[in-house]
C-alpha cells in the first residue's frame, strides 16, 4: 500500500511567483519615481535605448562593480551615446539597500555614478515583473521597446574585483553587437550577486 | 548605526591563527582525519565551517542568488588532491529568492592522496573564499595552513568521525539504466529508470540540479516514483538557452540519503 501511495505521489514546491519577460518580447511599461520625487514610465523612453540595472549599495557585488568603477564607466559611456540608464532599488522598506532620496542622491555624487535616474520600486512589482532576482541584475531594452538582454553584468561571479578585468562584461559585448547592427549573440545568461530584499 | 556596523563588519580583519580563522558570522578550520600523513596513501582534508545561526552557505549551485565557497590548496608536488565532495543542499528562501545551501555547519571534504614523499614534515594551504548570507551577505576570506611530519602510515585522529558522519551527507553515484530529458511547454522533463530502487518505499524525494541557467528554482515542481523510477519536471530557467551535455542531478531521498546522477542530454530529443 505504501509502494502505492509512493507511486502515485506528486510533490509540488511553490513558492512566490515571479514573471519573466523573454527576448524578443515588448519590455513591461513601468512608472517608477526617482529621486527627485519625480515620475517616469518606461514608456517616456519610446525611441531609446534603455539599460535597467536592478541595485542595492550595500550589496558585496554591487559594491564590487561600483568600488572599481566598472559599473560608473558602462553609466557614463552608454549615457554618453543618449541610452538611458535606469539604476532600480527594489529593496522593501527597513531592509538592506532601502534608501531615502538623499541618500540615494548622496550615493550617486559620492561614487561618481552616471545613471540618468535612480528609481525607487518600493513594492518590488517592477522587479517581480521582469524576473529581477539579484543585485546587480542587468536588462537591455532596444529602440523598439523589445527586451534584448537579461542577466548578468559579466561572466565570473565573484565579489571580487581582480576578477572584472577577466571577466566578458555582456554589456559591453550585447550593447557593441547591438549598436553595430548585428544580433546580440548571448541574450540571457544567470545573473550572481546578492538577493534582491523584496 | 547598522550601517556603522556594517561598515565595520566589511574591514573587521579576520583574526586567524594557521589553521582557524573567525568572523562575526562564522569560524573556519582546516581539518584533516590524519594527525601525521603517510608517504603513500590516502587521507582526508576539509575546510568546516561553523555558523552563527541565521547564517548560510551556498551548494555548489547556489540558486537564485548567492555563490559557493572555493578553496585553492597550495601543495608540496607530492600530494595530489580531488575536487570537494558537496553535501546535499536544503532550500533557504529568503525575500522571495530559492537559494540552495547549509545552515549550522558545513564540512568541504577533499580526497588527497601523497606519493613518495621525501621530505619529513608538510604543510597543507588553503586559501578559501566564501559568501555568508543573513538578510545581509559578506564576503570573506581566509589563508588557512596547518603542518604535518610525514611518516609510513596515516595516525587517525578524531576527525575521521567526523569525515564519516558528513560522508553520510555526500551523494553516492549511482548509474542510470535509462534516462530521458525532454522539453515540453517550457519545463524540463526527466524520467530516470535507476539501478538501484531507492525509491522503495520513499516517502519524500527531492531533486536538485548542479547545473546553473537549466531551471527555475521559483517554480512548481513535480515529480512522481515507484522503486527505481522517478518522473520529475520543473519550468526552465528565465536564463535557459540551450541544454547542457550532461545534467548532474543530486536526488534526495527522505531528507536523509541522497545519490549523484549523471544523465546525459546528447541524442535527446528535446
């Protein structure tokens, strides 16, 4: 009787869901507010280039790619070029890498960072939509609001800095195929780094 | 004030002494189930944490997030060493993230085994790097080094007890009289027919992938069995492009004995 209920057992593991959103398919409209108190939808964008950067300042990994300015210099050269980039905390009030808009503000002079805005998805809803599970979590969104890249910002997880200079940043790599006309070779890999704290 | 102390918990140098070393969040030994080594044969070494409860490690794949603890060994030429054998995992979810890792104590066990060694004593370095997590994750580091004389045979100390009760903990291989692996509706689908019925009279089993950008540990799985078959499926991974050649699974049989399967993907009709 036992071999029976083993052989007809069904094991089901569910846990809070999230979505995700497939190469290829139109990026989910958002409205998030930065750090000015001001709004902006994805949508505001129609026309650009947009880089999504899902964030948390006090994360290992973030703090690998900002403290050797790997993540500043991708802002700077790709806002240069009229991409937006948006930097997101999803980070749930009173946990790690929630912050105020001044101290989001006082983040971004201190290290030099050149997003065009920081957005706040205090629900953690944007983030659910497009699949964001780790900080930094990396999403390319193409002049037709299609998604052309999701994952990691390079390819060896490590918090460790000597490691960036090894390492395929699939940025730069998605973004040069990209802007050259070619297909984006490598659309989605895993992205590493700490959990984002919904 | 947290952000005080997380400043300081990030500079805090770790205070070790060869072979121990110690954090906030954990401490960490270089072990060895021999008190002097033997100049041919076998013996066992292994990095043990022990946590501050609260505190995880990571499996060899760690989930949604989060990265496994390695260790490079600095050797005399004449000790050879393996790969680390990893326990079985148990899920840790956290905000909503599926990771995979151990809680309380962690042993990193690694076969090495020496060949006509000259020299009379030896030194075995390991430099060893982790990530802890809580609601917060820190990275840490730590050259670990612990000296041995070298004689004709391993001396055993009490160590090796505790080798073996994590080597209740290590996957056992175990070979596959069939295996297939489809893709249907964006799950993976395995069904395994082994050469052992670990499955008589199972009451719980779970399985895990090694391989990361396979499937999604957020989703609902499934899975069926009887003897020495199991029927499992799960979404793929948002990151899934193609299938890797080969799928190590670690199955997980009431939570207490657990088995390493290899299923290759080759000639499979996906």
């Amino acid at each position: 009787m036992r071999n029976l209920i083993s052989a007809i057992a069904i094991s089901f593991m569910a846990l809070p869901c999230f979505a995700s959103v497939n190469i290829g398919d139109t990026a989910p409209d958002f409205t998030l507010s930065d750090t000015y108190g001001k709004s902006h939808a994805l949508s505001d964008f129609k026309g650009k280039t947009v880089i999504l950067e899902w964030t948390n300042h006090e994360c290992p990994f973030v703090k690998k790619h900002y403290g050797s300015h790997n993540m500043q210099n991708l802002q700077e050269k790709y806002t240069k070029q009229d991409v937006i980039w948006l930097s997101i905390i999803s980070s749930a009030k009173g946990k790690q890498g929630a912050v105020t808009p001044e101290k989001a503000n006082q983040l971004t002079e201190k290290r030099k960072a050149h997003p065009s805005f920081v957005l706040f998805d205090k629900d953690g809803t944007t983030g659910k939509t497009y699949g964001a599970k780790t900080t930094p979590h990396m999403y390319i969104i193409n002049t037709e609001g299609k998604l052309i890249y999701k994952g990691a910002i390079d390819s060896i997880p490590s918090a460790d800095k000597e490691d960036i200079a090894k390492a395929t940043n699939y940025i730069d790599k998605a973004m040069d195929e990209y802007m050259s006309g070619k297909t984006v070779s490598e659309t989605s890999t895993v992205s590493y780094g700490c959990g984002i704290k919904y | 004030m947290r952000y005080l102390l997380l400043v300081f918990l990030f500079i805090t140098p770790i205070s070790f002494s060869n072979e121990f070393a110690e954090t906030s969040e954990l401490n960490v030994k270089l072990i060895s189930d021999c008190n002097k080594l033997p100049k041919n044969g076998k013996f066992s070494t292994g990095i043990l944490f022990n946590l501050q409860p609260g505190w995880h490690l990571y499996w060899i794949n760690p989930g949604d997030a989060g990265l496994a603890p390695n260790i490079h060994w600095d050797l005399s030429s004449q000790i050879t060493t393996g790969s680390i054998q990893w326990a079985f995992p148990h899920v840790i979810e956290l905000d909503s993230i599926s990771n995979f890792g151990y809680s309380g104590q962690l042993l990193l066990p690694v076969s090495m085994q020496t060949k006509n060694m000259t020299e009379n004593k030896t030194e075995l370095i390991a430099d060893v790097n982790w990530l802890v997590c809580k609601d917060i994750c820190i990275p840490g580091k730590a050259k670990l080094a612990k000296s041995f004389v070298v004689t004709d045979a391993c001396e055993k100390n009490s160590n090796a007890n505790l080798f073996a009760d994590w080597a209740k903990k290590i996957p056992e291989n175990t070979e596959l009289m069939d295996g297939t692996v489809s893709i249907v509706d964006r799950k993976l689908q395995l069904e395994l027919f082994l050469t052992q019925t670990i499955f008589q009279n199972a009451v719980t089993v779970d399985i895990f992938i090694e391989n990361t950008q396979v499937v999604s540990y957020q989703s609902t799985q499934s899975q069926r069995w009887k003897n020495n078959w199991v029927l499992w499926k799960q979404d793929l991974n948002d990151a899934f492009v193609n299938l890797p050649e080969k799928i190590n699974l670690v199955i997980v049989v009431d939570h207490l004995k657990s088995y390493r399967v290899q299923l290759s993907t080759q000639e499979q009709s996906t």
